[in-house]
C-alpha cells in the first residue's frame, strides 16, 4: 500500500513537473524577440533611494544598515532634478532602443505608486511616481521599457530570509513566508504589467539568493521560487512581454533571453557566467560605465569610449544586446562623464550603426583582430585590434562566396583572397581608424 502511495506520488509529481516544463511562447512573443535581437543596444538605470549614500545599490547589505535605519532614506528621496524627458532622449541619442528600469531592488524599495507596500517612492518628498514618468516618456519617445524586478528582498518579514545568502544582517528576526511572499510579487507585478501601457520585457534578479555561490556543481535553490506561476501571470497579462532571469544557469522554461553580468557570452572572467550561451534564445550582456551600478561617489575607473564600443561590437558578434549601465546621482542628474561617454557612442553608432542593428553574429568564432556581423548579404569584419604594420588578417570558415570588399567608411576597394581553408583581407592602402576599422563584405 506504502509503496502504491509513493508510486502515485510519483507520478503526480512527473506529471506536474511536465506540465511546468512546457511552455510555448505566442507568435507576438516570437516576433517580440526579433525585435529585441534587432535592437542590439540599451540602457540599465539603477537609481533609488540607496542612490543618496553614494555607496552603491548594495549599500544596505554591505554596510549592515537594519531596515529601521535603511527606511530613513525613504525621507530623503527628493531628486528635483530629474528629467525623464532628458534621460529618455539621451538613451536615444547615444543609439540605444531601449531602457531597463529598476523598479524594486534588493532594498526592497518600489519606485512606483504601489498598493502592496508602504516603502515606496509615494511615501517620499518627492511624491512622483518615477515608473510611470519614465514610462509615459518612453511610449512618447518610441523606446522600449524594460523593468527590473528583485526576487530577493532585504526588507521584508516574509522573504525566506533564513536561507537567504544575502541580506543577513538587517534585523529580521521572523520566519520568511514564501506563500504570502509570492503572493506579494504576484500582486506588485500585476501592477506593473496593468498601470504601465506596454512593457517589453520584466528582467529579474535575486535568484541566486537562495543557492550556492556560482560556481559551484549544486547549484539548486534552498526554496521552490515556483517561477512557472510568476512567468504565467506575466504572460498571461502581457504575452509578448519577454522574461529573463540573472540567476547565472542554463535558462528556464517560460523565459524569452537570457542574460550574462560583466561578461560576454561565453566568456567568464567575471565568474559569474558559468553558463552556455542559448542558442535559440536572444541574448544580452549588461556591463558598468566604472565599476558600480548604482551610484558610487569614489568610482571612477570609468571605461573608455573606446572600451565600450569594443564591448557593444563584441557583444554583437555573439549575437547578444549590450545593456549599459548608469547609476543616476540622488538629486536625478546623471553624471556629466557617463552623459560625454554615451554621447560620443551614439556619435559612433549614427555613422557605424548599420553594422550593429538588426545583425546577427557567431558567424565566425571570434579572432583576435575582431568579429563579424552580418546583414543581408553583406558581412562586416570589424578589425578592432589591428597594429599599422599588420599587413593582412585572415579569417577562417566563411562559407558564402565573396563578390566584393570595400572600407565601409569611405567605400575605398580592399583586396582579398578567398580560399577554401579561409580568407585573407589585406590592409595595405586602407585608412585604418583606431576604434574599429569596418570592412564590408558582399557575398553571393
Ligand atoms: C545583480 C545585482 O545584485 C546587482 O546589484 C546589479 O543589479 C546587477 C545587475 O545584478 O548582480 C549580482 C548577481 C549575482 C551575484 C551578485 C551580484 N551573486 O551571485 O553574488
């Protein structure tokens, strides 16, 4: 009898399990991907109340500040400078195609008007509700929005903050409740996914909370996050919303891209992405501007032009989208060396962009001279580090045959020699330019 029991129960659990592993995203869905692999470029905005102690959106955790101290910030929120007019044009002007919105980070602060919890942004001087002026700018403008979601929360009572690997030290001394807890981020997202007109996707975060460091072979979850429900009501509410996760794994049923933090896909200098890059999904890369992605007042190994236009070109080669970051100030400008930087890349992309948008990539792995996108019937061999008395570069495995090749700025003819173990390009006579040099390919 026992052993029938557990059979059924077995059973049960297979059964449930399938139907949890099923999931056939809609054709607006399939089409939504398209679009987003097209848009190649955009931009992260981490801001909030953790913005004002200019130490980083970690602050909370890292200087051990309990929730009763943490709230006082909540009194301080007062960005009269912010401009949602002014961010929303400038992510367009630097080429980018949309924004990724924190709108509730590990802190547990809601940027937005929500029902469900007191700690949030109406509760501040400010009073605005940033989520829907960012929003409203973004459906003004054409760009898309995107919007960050914790999973993990250092604040509340019923997060299952015992096995949390995070968040330790701010004074919850309860037991975590997920049932209400979920039912809490059920409620929050149905706001967001109602009030808010369209949004492009949800980009969750905070998984990783509740496993073992990356890394490491086990890397299952201490509780049953139940994110089929979670990815069903979104899709449910908004289908051809796309969902992805940072948990760092092979991505789950029901998500629409996957991600990598500070790497590109495949690489793993980080050592956070231990994970394949999918090859069905579209992918995205996101990265810092200096080291951190909320505000830090100390930072400042900001990265090259340069640099970061080696990563979006990079990022493209792979067939993944370069998420950028900025880390606004707490009274709502963004600092004038990330606005310089993503001026001059918008510069770049207004002359370059054809080679970027709407690519695809992985068409040969990447050599040490660049990568290559491909368009149409045209490649672009982007030579991003080439010395002046390199006289060729060669490329391996291209399978179409090459018609013609030219400079891609300026259209001057460039020789090559095609064979069957690979191609050579000369550089002999061609204006090199020291960010990316672009030689355009037309193929049969
Ligand atoms: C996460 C956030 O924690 C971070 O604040 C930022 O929002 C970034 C985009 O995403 O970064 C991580 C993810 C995983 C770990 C640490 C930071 N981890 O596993 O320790």
């Amino acid at each position: 009898m026992k052993r029938l029991f557990f059979l059924f129960v077995s059973v049960l659990f297979f059964v449930t399990n399938v139907k949890a592993q099923t999931y056939t995203p809609t054709l607006e869905n399939l089409k939504a991907r398209e679009v987003f692999s097209n848009d190649r470029f955009g931009l992260f905005i981490h801001w909030g109340p953790f913005s004002i102690p200019g130490d980083g959106e970690w602050v909370m955790n890292n200087r051990n500040i309990t929730v009763k101290n943490y709230r006082r910030l909540m009194d301080f929120f007062n960005p009269i400078d912010f401009d949602a007019a002014a961010w929303v044009s400038m992510a367009k002007n630097a080429g980018m195609k949309y924004i990724t919105l924190i709108t509730r980070h590990h802190d547990g602060f809601s940027m937005w008007n929500t029902k469900y919890s007191d700690f949030n942004i109406m509760n501040t001087p400010f009073k605005k509700d940033v989520v829907k002026l960012i929003a409203d700018e973004c459906h003004k403008q054409g760009i898309q929005l995107f919007l960050y979601y914790s999973l993990l929360d250092w604040t509340r009572e019923d997060y299952p903050h015992e096995t949390g690997r995070t968040g330790q030290h701010t004074g919850r001394k309860g037991k975590g409740d997920y049932a209400s807890y979920l039912q809490f981020m059920k409620n929050q997202l149905t706001e967001l996914l109602t009030n808010y007109g369209t949004i492009a996707g949800i980009w969750f975060d905070g998984y990783w909370d509740q496993t073992a460091p990356e890394g490491t072979v086990d890397r299952s979850p201490r509780i049953n996050w139940r994110l089929d429900e979670i990815y069903g009501l979104i899709h449910k509410l908004q289908p051809r919303c796309l969902i992805g996760n940072n948990h760092h794994l092979t991505p789950f049923p029901g998500e629409d891209f996957q991600m990598f933090e500070k790497d590109l896909p495949g690489q793993n200098r980080s050592g956070l992405s231990f994970q394949q890059p999918s090859q069905q999904l579209p992918l995205e890369t996101c990265e810092t501007m200096n080291n951190s992605w909320g505000f830090n007042i100390t930072d400042t190994s900001y990265k090259s032009v340069k640099e970061l236009i080696h990563y979006l070109v990079n990022a493209a080669g792979r067939n993944a989208n370069f998420l950028l970051n900025v880390g606004p100030m707490p009274n709502g400008k963004i600092q004038p060396e990330f606005v310089y930087t993503l001026q001059e890349i918008g510069q770049w992309l207004k002359e370059n962009g054809k080679t970027i948008y709407g690519t695809k990539g992985n068409i040969v792995e990447p050599q040490k001279w660049g990568v290559i996108t491909a368009e149409n019937k045209k490649l672009y061999v982007h030579l991003l580090n080439v010395t002046e008395n390199e006289t060729y570069i060669f490329t391996p495995d291209l399978k179409e045959k090459i018609i013609s090749a030219s400079t891609f700025a300026g259209g001057s003819k460039v020789k090559f020699k095609q064979m069957h173990e690979g191609t050579f390009i000369y550089l002999d006579g061609i204006k090199t330019n020291d960010t990316d040099t672009i030689v355009q390919l037309n193929i049969q």
